[in-house]
C-alpha cells in the first residue's frame, strides 16, 4: 500500500507543473499549435507564419512582423509591432505593441464585442464583415 500512496503523492506534485507549461516559439519560423494540447501559447519570434487550432486559453505574441491566426482565444496580448493576426473568436485582449492589425469575427465579451485595451499607437482592431 505504501507504493501506492508514494505514486500517488508523485501524481500530485506534477499535476501543477502538467497546468502550467505552454507552447513556445522562439526560433520556428512558422507554425500550427492545437490548443487542445496545451492552452497557453507564448510567440517570442520576430518574422513568421503561426496558426493556432482549437480553444487556446492565452496567447501572448512578443515579436514582430507576424502573421497569425487564431481560431479561439480568451486572452490575447500582444506586445511587439507589425503584425496581422486574425482571430475567428476573441474575447479579450491587450495591444501594448504598434502598428498591429487585430481582426476578429465573433466574440463572448459581454456586449458580443471582445474587450481590449489598445495601449499602442497605430493599432486597429475591428471585426470581420
């Protein structure tokens, strides 16, 4: 029974590690992330390609000069310049970076409009028609 309890107490302590792990770019050049497996997407490069798949929880994009589409985010923030990112569902967000464009099609703020704070200069962010 004492081998039990010990794989079980080793079970716990790695479950808060398996929640907070994320998907990082930082040399790729292009890439497609499922959310599914893991929620939270840092994007640290400058110049590329990215798509994201599924429900992604947060995205956080720090380079430049990209473009990326999303199909679902919660927490959009982006704090680098020039770049393009399509979202078919966005719900909130922060642009801290300059000269993005956001464009969004549907989202489950409160007014059916995401809530973002657009902190930049030159940024647009509107929806899709």
């Amino acid at each position: 029974m004492t081998g039990v309890k010990n794989i079980v107490a080793v079970l716990v302590m790695l479950v808060p590690a398996l929640a907070s792990a994320e998907k990082t770019f930082d040399t790729e050049k292009t890439g497609t992330w499922d959310c599914g497996k893991d929620a939270t997407v840092v994007i640290n490069k400058s110049t590329g390609k990215f798509t994201l798949t599924g429900a992604c929880k947060e995205v956080t994009i720090n380079g430049g000069h990209l473009t990326v589409a999303i199909e679902s985010v919660g927490t959009l923030t982006v704090n680098g310049s020039s770049s393009t990112i399509t979202a078919d569902k966005l719900d909130s967000g922060s642009v801290n970076g300059s000269n993005n464009k956001i464009t969004w099609k549907k989202s489950g703020g409160a007014s059916g409009k995401p809530e973002v704070s657009a902190l930049g200069q030159n940024n647009t962010i509107t929806q899709a028609k």
